[in-house]
C-alpha cells in the first residue's frame, strides 16, 4: 500500500476556528476558507497548491493510505470539500494520523515537538504564526513562498514520521485512533430546546447573582478579583486565595462567610454560572441542523492511554451532578425512536491491580463479589447493614474505594485523611490495615521501582514497563538524584519531568491495563454493529433503536463482562442500562 501525506491549510482568526466553531461548523462558515493542501507520496510525488488543482484520483483507492498530522482536522476539511462539490468524491482504503501515532509512542502529539523526538528535527511555527487572519489572495508573493515551504516541509515530516514509525503501531490501535475520528465526527444528539431554556434560565442567575456585588455599581469589572479584595478590606474579613470553581479554600470561604455577607455566595454564584452557560453556548453554537453536536477527544491523550477531551469542549468531565438548576449530561438525549445503552465497567482498577501483583486469592474473592466494594467493606467490618452498600450516604463506600485505589497507588496518611477526612489516628490503622493485607501490591511496588532504578544504573534512555496488552509505558531520561527517581513524560505537548515510585508507576500500568481492557470491548461492541457515540473513562454510550434496545443489551453486558484474550482470567463485571438521556 502506497502512502500519501496530505495536510490542509485554512483561513482562521480570532472569530472563525475550531475553538470557537467547532470543526464542523467552521468547515462550513461563510469565511472559510480552504487555500492550500500539500502532498507528499512514497511515490515521489509532491504538490502543493489550490486543493481543486489536484488530481485526487491519483491517490484514492484501495492501493492508498492517507496519513495527515492530525487528521481530526484534516479529514472534516476534506469531506466538506466534496461535501459542497469542490472536490471530487475520492478517498483512500484508510487515513491514519501522525499525531496519534506520537501520542502513542509517548511523544509529544504537535509536529513540531513529535518532529524534534522523533526525526531529530528541528522546526518552527513562526510562519504558521504569522497566517492567523491572513487570505491566500491578500498574502504578497514573498511570503505566499514561504507559506508554501512551511506547508511541504509539515507533509514531509508528516510521511518521515509515518514511514519511520509507522509499523510500531499495531493495527488495533491505528483502528481505535480511526474510531475516534469516527465516534467524534458523527457527535452526539442534543435537546436544542432544553439548551436555550437552560441558558435563559442561567442568564436570570447571573443577572440576580451580580445586582448583589457592591461593586458593580461603580462599573467596575462583575469578576474583578481587586474589587473583592477591596470589598473583603472593608468588612475585615480575608479574601480567598483562589475563585477556581473547584478550589476547596474558596469553597471553606464561602461556606464561613457566604451567611454573613450575601455578596460572598453571590460572586460564587455568578463565577460558577457564568462557565455553565459557556459550556451550554458551545453546545447550542455546536449543535449541527440534523440535531447532534460533533466533538473533539484525543486518542491516547494520557501518558497510560487514556481518552482526553479536546475541541474546547470537554466531554469526559461533565458534571455528574445538577448545579443551579442545570443538568450539562442531560442535554445528550437520543432521538425519537432511539435509546441509549450505556455501561461502565465495575471496579476495573481496583481488579486489574489484584491481577498485575499476581494475588489470585483476591481474584476468586472478586470473582464471587457482584459489588467489589460491598463484598470488602463486610468483609474488613466496616459494613453490616441488610441493605446495600450503594444505598450508603455516610461515606463507608468511598472509604472503601480509596482503600482500594489510593493505598493501592501508596497513598500515604497525610493525602488519606484529605481524601476521607479521617482522622490521623485513623487514617493511619487504615493504610496500615491495607498493607498489611495487600503484601502483593507492595511486592509490584518494589519490583517496578527497582527496575527504574536498575535502568538508571545502565543509562538506558527510556524505561519501558509492558503491558499485558504487549503495548508499553515510556518513561524518557530516567534519573536518579540523591535518590529521588524521575523521568520525563509528555504533558502538555511536551516532555516534562517528574518524580517516580513504585505506588506511581502501578497507578500508571494500573490505568493503562484498564484502558486496555475498555478498549478491547468497545472493538468488539463495533464489530457486533452496536453505534458507539461516546466514551467516557471506563464507560461505552451506545445509540440504538428503541427496539432493539433489550438485545444490545444483553449483547453488550456480555462483552464488557468478557475479559481480553490476553488476561483470560481476569473477573469483570459491568453495570449497563437502557435510558432516553445521559445521566448517572
């Protein structure tokens, strides 16, 4: 099969963008603008122009891989090119992308970072930089030059990359990095009419929420941290250190004074409103004519392998809970005549740990436990209530998860009674119950940072820990200071460095087994013709007809409790269910 690099470049500015769009409705704004694609062959052909002044034939059919640096963009560019008849309907067996590729071998995902690591290249953005709000017919011919040479040069690293990598990435992973683009162009389905009643009604809050800031009155900023600081002064009382909308000290300060000072709840109101009625902004300006949003999400957007949100629209962290009177999940609805089927595998990271330390002991004790956590928390004493533990509202099951997952990971008994807010004392009888009872785990601890410290020792330049999948964790330059291991993984788009253990690297292989199994089982949900539309950390959405609802049911129970022919006896379980709208 012969490979062809292909690699749009667009009109954008400040207004017009994916960000701000989306990838579907800006491929179709009045001002886009498709002005350049570059093409680089392992057939020796190049071409760099107007995409209606190639001959696509000349690479379509199932002789071609398409290969593009993040074909999330490219792709959609393309397909509304043929769409409104620009181009000719011409396309290859399958496009993969290079950017997924990286991800995958744990560089960075950008070209220019991913080039650096992977070919020893060295390339700048500065002309990329300086297209922002720039048309192909407004460029003057010198820089229309150099735009060219940045666009050929993108496709030839591109096709390197490929050529040079390419057959390190197994084939179900190039078929998960494909399904991605798939699940997120096709979008999920939304209720438009609850969106613009959502936003009025968020409009009144914010409106109710900012008569109350003493402030305003002056036309000074809603948001302005010094005039609350200022308004704190004159009260005498301290500003909090942080607004974030998850920040626990301006939590503890709005509950200490938010009864007092009416203007304190009101700046928390309008602050956590405010990025609510964004987020249902971006939804409704998304939201295509046939009803569904298309989304962004990263294939192996974490170091373990893991999904991550993208687009400006995070789809894997809506919240769980209704907040002023919103419900963000509940927006994904299905269609008329359609449900979804929606399934989370059970404690699949507390099961995979038990695995990966060799403790079979605990995996016939799971094996026999519906609920991993109910079953432990009997059996250590700390439920013995008639009724279910999912019924608890006092805490015993998170306290059980965090047992599970937290001093699995080696959580030490300051973090521990953060998490739980227990009492040192406590905390304490705890961690040490866990290891206490867990010896294995502690075993895998030692065992994983003893090699990091042996590859160390031989100046390797990687560590690489194998997955059960056969896939491997990378972790770039391990170092040993003073006895402080680290090594560099990619963060933001490029390699950072940080400190490592054995609680941290389990926590890592831990992840990506249960990726690995999630994985597995959504293949195979596809390939028993079962529309996937989105996944979220260890859960499958599925959209099916009203009809035949009961049947994918049964059929995808029986997959995600299917365990990966890799790890055969591995106990799974899963809660699935049949419902009109995405929530918990």
């Amino acid at each position: 099969m012969e490979t062809a690099a292909v690699d749009f470049e667009t009109f954008y500015n400040e207004e017009i963008g994916i960000e701000t769009q989306g990838v579907w409705h800006y491929c179709r704004h009045s001002e886009f603008e498709a002005y350049l694609v570059t093409i680089a062959t392992t057939t020796g052909l190049k071409y760099c122009g107007h995409p209606e002044n190639f001959d696509w034939s000349s690479i379509s059919g199932a002789n071609w891989r398409w290969v593009s640096h993040n074909r999330s963009f490219d792709q959609p560019v393309y397909e509304s090119l043929v769409e409104s008849d620009k181009l000719p309907h011409h396309f290859p067996a399958v496009w993969d992308c290079t950017a997924d590729l990286s991800a995958f071998l744990g560089a960075p995902r950008n070209l220019k970072n991913a080039s650096a690591t992977l070919l020893g290249a060295d390339v700048s953005k500065d002309t990329r930089n300086k297209m922002k709000g720039q048309r192909w017919a407004n460029m003057d011919p010198e820089f229309r030059k150099e735009v060219e040479e940045y666009a050929i040069k993108d496709a030839e690293l591109c096709l390197q990359i490929w050529e040079k990598y390419g057959d390190r990435w197994p084939e179900h992973e190039r078929w998960l990095s494909r399904e991605t683009t798939r699940m997120c162009l096709q979008g999920v389905p939304l209720n438009s009419v609850t969106i613009s009643d959502r936003i009025e009604h968020l409009k009144v809050l914010l409106w109710e929420a900012r008569i109350k800031l003493p402030w305003v009155e002056d036309d000074r900023p809603t948001l302005s941290a010094l005039a609350l600081a200022e308004e704190c002064r004159k009260v005498g009382i301290s500003p909090p250190p942080s607004l974030a909308e998850d920040s626990p000290e301006c939590e503890a300060w709005e509950a200490q004074y938010g009864a007092t000072y009416p203007w304190v709840s009101a700046m928390r109101q309008y602050r956590k409103c405010n990025i609510l009625l964004k987020k249902l902004e971006t939804m409704r300006k998304r939201l295509r004519p046939d009803g569904w949003m298309a989304y962004g999400l990263k294939y192996f957007g974490a170091t373990t392998g893991r999904d991550s949100g993208d687009a400006g629209l995070n789809m894997q962290n809506l919240q769980r809970a209704e907040s002023y009177g919103v419900n963000v999940r509940g927006l994904i609805e299905a269609p008329e005549g359609y449900s979804f089927v929606i399934s989370d595998l059970s404690q699949i990271e507390p099961r995979c740990l038990s695995w990966l330390a060799g403790d079979m002991e605990m995996l016939d004790f799971i094996a026999k436990s519906p609920d991993l956590y109910e079953a432990q928390a009997r059996a250590w004493g700390f439920w013995d209530k008639p009724e279910s533990l999912r019924e608890d509202k006092t805490g015993v099951r998170h306290l059980v998860k965090q047992l599970n997952l937290g001093l699995g990971y080696g959580m030490g008994i300051k973090r521990f009674c953060e998490v739980t807010e227990l009492e040192t004392h406590r905390a304490g009888e705890l961690v040490a119950l866990y290891r206490r009872k867990n010896p294995k785990v502690l075993a895998l601890w030692k065992l994983l940072e003893n090699n990091l410290r042996m590859s160390v020792t031989r100046n390797d330049e990687t560590y690489e820990v194998e997955l059960p999948s056969g896939r491997k964790l990378s972790y770039r330059n391990p170092n040993n200071n003073e006895g402080h291991l680290s090594a560099e993984i990619v963060r933001g788009g490029k390699y950072v460095r940080m400190k490592w253990w054995g609680g941290s690297l389990t926590e890592n292989i831990t992840q990506g087994m249960a990726r690995d199994c999630f994985m597995t089982a959504v293949r195979r949900i596809r390939e028993a013709n079962i529309p996937v539309i989105m996944r979220v950390h260890d859960e499958v959405v599925c959209c099916v007809k009203d009809s035949e609802a009961d049947v994918a049911k049964k059929t995808i129970e029986a997959i995600m409790q299917r365990p990966p022919e890799w790890a055969s006896n591995l106990p799974l379980a899963c809660e699935t269910k049949i419902t009109k709208k995405y929530e918990k």
